[in-house]
C-alpha cells in the first residue's frame, strides 16, 4: 500500500506544458550549433602566447621572495636547535640537572617543547640502554615516554599531557610493550664518541617511523660521559610552514636533502601527529629539476623553464643554511600573463554580436531545458539507487522525453516503496553499497546473533485476541529501533519475537559486545516504557545472545531470498532465549560471547547446560550490566562473586561449600532462582550423592 498516493498526483498545469515542449534534438542541435560559433571564436585567440621575458621576471620576484621566507625559517629552526641543546646541555654541565633527577629532567624538556616552536623532541639516552624523550603529539597534546632496562623491561612508559593555556596538564600514563633500542640508533653511538654535536637524519623511533633531523651531542659531567642528548625537528613542521607560503597563486615549494629525498611538500594540517599527505600534483616537476641539475654538474643553484601537461613552468632550486639541503619552487607561467589576458579580452569584445548572444543564448537554453531539470532527474534515480524512495519527487519538463523520465521514475519509486514494510530498507542500502548480488551464496564468519521475545506471549495473544496487536507493534518498535541503533541487522520478525544478528554485511570487529549493549538497552526501554499486559502487569522480555562461526548471506531460491544466518551458534542462541524460563533471568548469553565481550560487560556465569538437541555442556552467563556502571559494578562485587564461587565448588564436588554460599547469595538476593536452583541440586546430591555418571551439566528437556 502507498502511504501517500497523492504524492505523485499529475500537477494540473501539466497539459498546458505539453503543448509547449519541444523535441530534445531541435534542442541539442541548437546547443551544437552555439556550440560551433564559440569554438570558431575562440580558436581564433588561441595563437596568443604569453611573453617570456615578463614571466620569468615575475617568476624570479616571487621566488626570490619564498627562498628568503625559506631560509629566514630553516635558519630560525637550527637556531632553536642549537639553543634548545645548548640550554638543556648546561643546566647538566653545571649540576643544576642530574640525568637520573626524573621530575626535574621531565619538566625541563616539556618546557624546551613548549618554548620551541618547531622542536619535536627531546631525547635523552644512556650508556645502559634506558632512554628518555619529551615529544609533542600537534599543537595541544605532549608524551612523555621512557625505556628503562631495570623497571618495566621490554616496557615503554608513557605519560600524556594536555596543553592548555600557560600550563600543561597530566591526563593519563600508559604502558606499551617495545623493542626499541637507543644504543642501536646510529645518532647515540655517534653520540656517545663524539666530542661536539652535529646533525643527523633519523627516522626511527619507539613510536614508529618519524623521518626527521636531530642535533645530538654527548653530556658530559664531571669529565664523565653520562649519555647522548638530541633535539629532534620532524618534517611534518617544515610541511607545515610551506603551506603557510604563498608561492603566486597555485604554485609549490619543496624542501630535498643532499640525497634527492623529499624533506618535506606543503600540508597545512602536518604535525606529530598527522603525516603529510599524499604526493603533490606538481612534485614530479621538481624531481625532475633536480635531475637535470645533476645532470649539469650537480649544481646547488639552478633555474629553468619546464613543461608538463601542456602548461609551461619556471622551476628553480636554491640551496638553504642546513647542510646538503635544497629549495625547489615550482611556479606556473600561466599566473604571469596578465597583460596577455588584458589583450585578450579586447580581442573577445570584438568579436561579432552576433556569436556573443548565440552563445549566451545556447548557455540560456542548456541551463534551463536540458541541464538543470537533467540534473534534478539524475537526482531522483540516486536516491532510487541508495533506496531513499521517500525521497523521489515528480519534476515537469519542456521536453517531452524529460518530462517522461521523471514521470517514469517517480512511478517506479511508488511501486518500490509498497515493498518496504516488507523488507528492512537499511539493510538492501548496504548490500546494494557492497555490491551484493541477489543470488544464492553466503560465507562462514564469526558473527553475534539475539533471540528476544515477550514472556508468556502465547497467554497474552490468547487472551488478548487482536487487542494484543498495538502492544506487540509499540514492543517491536521499540526493540526494533535500538537494534538498528546499535548496529545490528534485524534478520526476522518470528510472532513475538525479533531476530538479529551483528558482525554483517558491515565488518564489526566489536559484534558481541554491540549486541550485549543492544540486549541491555532494550530491556530499559522495555522497563521505562509503561508497556502493560491486559492484566496491568508490566510487559517482560527474554533474550538470548550466542556468538560463533555460522553461515550469513542470500540464503533461498532463484525465486525467493533472504539474507540471513544459520548454524549450530544460532540454535543455541534460541535455546538460550528459552532458557530464560527455567532460571526466570532476562538475558542469558554464550561462553564464546561472555569471551568476547570481556571487560567490558559484568556476568555471571550461572551453570553449565546441555541445551535442546545438543548432549555437550554448555557454560551459560547472565548478562548483569556494562563494565563501570556503579550498579553492575557493585554486584560483581558482592553476590555474584559468591555465586560463582558456589558454582565452583559445586564443579568440584564440594555440595556442602556450594550449599553454603548459594544461601548467601539467597540472603542478599530474596528471589535468585538460579541459586535457587543450585541449592536445590546441592541439597539433593548431599542427601543421595553423585552416582558414577554425575557431571555439573543441567540438561534442558524443552526447546
């Protein structure tokens, strides 16, 4: 059924707008024809080149102006460098900072990284291994990370801090497992030899590559070499200063070392923690330059005009203050011919009359007959593509073929969209979006499944009668809603009961753990939405969630397809839902989900179950709450750690032990029937003992 057939009702003016649309040919050959005259026109200026001598002048300002901006901060960055090592070399010199003194060592390299602006790191390392580093994580977070060989060995120490206005502020420490070796880095054992500090190119670090320079020289204290100190500058600053520059309009600079290696391309998001992005187009220009200047000599500074694609370029390359370092700037002639342009606008307002209103008529005619309602009918067939059918409007047109194509689509929208209370909408989108074709076939993955239903639901409908059918609609609704809200995929709608399952079509590498957080959410909906039965008794709800391999994909027919999971895991789903009825509990969920979802959901494992159709046991957990809810938390705590204990013992044979804390969990929970149930098992093996065939698994007769 269409929920609003008036949608597509045919507008009234439609009549009187067939009689004046016209062929879509005499249309496109009045634009082929405008067309014509514009390229006859304009091929006729074509001949006019921009004069060389004005581009390479311009060419030559701007560029002399990027090489001193350049150099101003290259300079200013070793400058930095230098002072940074030179500050934190004497405070070690004099005394005033022992290397081993943490707090203190700690403080004054956060304070060298705020102070420096283009300062990555500050690294410190000993003669024994252990290493020390300050490093800024962009423009608003700092680490600081230490590999001690004594304390936390194969371990990296790291502390991050919050950079807020005038102070820095502790947020949290964490320990990472690495194998990071400072003595094997090439600047500490040049370091550790060397009298004086110099430069070095290095790319390795405890967090990964970092290409980047470091000025590293040893500290020595009391003419005792106490390790290697370097102050790091990584490239992404120097990409971020590049795009600052205003290279004429759309030109580039680059910085190379004396290698032929990029240093660093303009990126105006570069930092620590943000590499710079891919290639730029105008790169392969300035490779070249540097080719063809090692192929002249190897001179440092070079000048030339290329081209590429057409269009002609001034390149140059200028050496900077840092050893082997080089500037290219790439800039195009095109931004230097403006007084080309001025003449070639004379020449465009001399052209006849006649071709300027043919082609503002022919821009006229395709606008507003052919590309625009074009456009908006491209727009309807996109949203019939990604099945937003709601969103397929009726667009009339002057052209007949137009005006039938719209028509078409709209109609062809109404059909569609009577099949989508049949079928779930989000789920064709992202099939249609990973290209899954509507044929039988299906894959075997690790997925999550739930099984939820209304208890006592066959009563309910029994007495109820049609009655009970806004109630299961509101219940469906609600539980329908939070499942596509957490992710899942609603498979089925079973009578009362909805199967979902999670981990497909979309990748979820969390599934179990999205699904448990759905199966909570619904049971406090359920509980908070004054829902009621007929006889006032508020509606309650049972599911079941088992995780495992199991086959997912268009299961069916050539005729008839659903897209769907089955298997052995999604059995035990169901029967665990029905389980809910034998220990009176609302979520019971698997051993291999309970394991999934570890730490970061509260359970409790109640027994171990051989459920129907199956003879093996199976370790069932209650699903109590959400690792750090207070509530959760405090159970976890208290009675169902006693209970678990129990269960232990009972494992173990030990009747008596269990007995003992089922009634504890008894005495702080009036109504558990699992330790109900326990005790009761506990109770009947004290008195009559385990025969030779007794093992701790319930089995479970019913379906």
């Amino acid at each position: 059924m269409i929920a609003n057939p008036g949608r597509y009702r045919r507008p009234t003016s439609l009549s009187a707008l067939n009689r004046l649309t016209v062929s879509i040919r005499l249309a496109v050959s009045a634009l082929v024809l405008t067309a014509i005259l514009l390229t006859a026109a304009l091929s006729s200026l074509l001949w006019w080149r921009t004069a060389e001598a004005t581009s390479r002048q311009l060419a030559s300002t701007i560029n002399e102006q990027i090489v001193a901006a350049v150099r101003k901060e290259v300079s200013a960055i070793v400058d930095e460098a230098r002072a940074a090592h030179t500050a934190i070399r004497t405070l070690f010199l004099q005394n005033v900072l022992d290397t081993r003194e943490a707090d203190k060592r700690e403080f004054v390299f956060l304070s060298q990284l705020q102070s420096q602006a283009t300062i990555s790191w500050a690294a410190f390392g000993w003669p024994d291994g252990s290493f020390f580093a300050a490093h800024k994580l962009g423009d608003r977070h700092l680490e600081m990370m230490e590999i001690s060989l004594t304390d936390h060995p194969g371990q990296r120490r790291v502390d991050e801090y919050e950079v807020v206005p005038g102070d820095i502020e502790f947020t949290h420490r964490r320990f990472e497992p690495t194998d990071f070796r400072v003595a094997e880095r090439d600047w500490f054992k040049t370091g550790m030899a060397a009298e004086q500090p110099q430069w070095f190119k290095v790319t390795n670090y405890p967090i990964g590559e970092r290409p980047s320079i470091a000025f590293a020289g040893p500290i020595d204290v009391y003419q005792e070499r106490q390790g290697v100190l370097a102050i790091v500058i990584e490239y992404t600053r120097l990409a971020r200063f590049l795009a600052q520059l205003e290279v004429g309009r759309t030109g580039t600079a680059f910085i190379f070392d004396g290698s032929g290696e990029l240093v660093a391309a303009p990126d105006k998001d570069a930092d620590e923690l943000h590499p710079v992005h891919g290639e730029q187009p105008l790169l392969p220009l300035a490779r070249t330059a540097l080719a063809k200047a090692s192929e002249e000599g190897g001179k440092d500074a070079w000048r030339s005009r290329l081209a590429a694609g057409g269009a002609a370029y001034e390149v140059a390359l200028t050496p900077l203050p840092f050893p082997g370092w080089r500037l290219a700037t790439v800039i195009p002639e095109a931004e230097f011919l403006g007084p080309v342009e001025t003449t070639l606008r004379r020449l465009i307002v001399g052209l006849a009359v006649g071709a300027v209103l043919a082609a503002l008529a022919s821009a006229v005619l395709a606008r507003s007959v052919i590309a625009a309602p074009l456009s908006r009918v491209v727009g309807e067939l996109r949203h019939v593509e990604s099945f937003a059918l709601e969103q397929v409007r009726r667009h009339p047109s002057r052209l007949k073929e137009i005006a039938s194509l719209s028509g078409a689509i709209a109609e062809m929208a109404a059909g569609l969209s009577a099949f989508r209370k049949f079928i779930p909408a989000d789920l064709v989108r992202s099939l249609l979006r990973q290209g899954v074709e509507a044929k039988p076939g299906g894959s075997i993955q690790e997925l999550t499944v739930m099984f939820i239903d209304v208890a006592g639901f066959t009563r309910l409908s029994e007495r109820m009668g049609d009655r009970v059918v806004p109630l299961l609609s509101s219940y469906l609704d609600l539980a329908s809603e939070i499942i596509v809200a957490h992710g899942g995929t609603i498979d089925k709608f079973i009578g009362d009961a909805v199967m979902a399952f999670w981990g497909a079509p979309q990748p979820q590498v969390d599934h179990a753990l999205l699904c448990c957080r759905a199966a909570l959410a619904c049971r406090r909906a359920i509980e908070s939405s004054g829902l009621i039965d007929d006889l006032g008794h508020p509606l309650q709800i049972r599911i079941g969630i088992n995780s495992g391999l199991m086959l997912v994909g268009n299961i069916g027919s050539e005729l008839r397809l659903n897209y769907t999971v089955i298997g052995d895991a999604v059995n035990v789903a169901s029967r665990l839902e029905s389980a809910n009825k034998h220990y009176l509990t609302q979520i019971l969920i698997g051993e291999t989900t309970a394991r999934l979802a570890r730490g970061d959901v509260v359970t409790r494992e109640i027994d171990s179950i051989a459920v129907y159709g199956r003879e093996e046991g199976l370790a069932v957990h209650e699903l109590v709450g959400l690792t750090g809810e207070a509530d959760a938390e405090r159970q976890a705590a208290s009675w169902i750690a006693r209970y678990e204990q129990g269960l232990s013992k009972y494992r173990a044979r030990d009747f008596a032990g269990a007995a003992a804390d089922f009634e504890a969990v008894l005495g702080e929970r009036l109504r558990d029937r699992p330790a109900e149930l326990m005790l009761e098992r506990c109770q009947q093996l004290l008195r009559s003992g385990p025969d030779q065939a007794w093992r701790p698994v319930a089995t479970l007769n019913s379906k």
